[in-house]
C-alpha cells in the first residue's frame, strides 16, 4: 500500500523535524515538506498538494 506523508515548514503542530523520523520509522516512507506552508496544507498548498499525489499516484 502506497503512502504519502507531508507537512508544511511551518506546521508547529507536526513539525517536520518530529514527523520526517516518525513517518521513516513507522511507514517506511519520506517526508514531503511544502514550503511556505503551516498546518492546515490542502487550504494553504492545494495545488502542490494535488501535484504531490499525482507524482505519487503515477508513481
């Protein structure tokens, strides 16, 4: 089963320096980090986020 994990740069609440190792070690996958994003990333990045998914997806 495919898995995505991303965050924003800014997220205080799932920072990537506590869920780049956490998403590594519990689901064998890397962290994806949108720059110029907080918490909330399918309302601040939409786009990136639909772009991320498709990379994935086609992947």
């Amino acid at each position: 089963m495919p898995c995505l994990v991303a965050t924003g740069r800014y997220d205080v609440f799932l920072p990537p320096r506590r869920v780049g190792p956490a998403a590594q070690r519990h689901l064998g996958t890397r962290l994806h980090v949108l720059d110029g994003s907080g918490h909330l990333l399918l309302d601040e990045a939409p786009d990136e986020i639909v772009a991320l998914v498709g990379r994935a997806l086609a992947a």
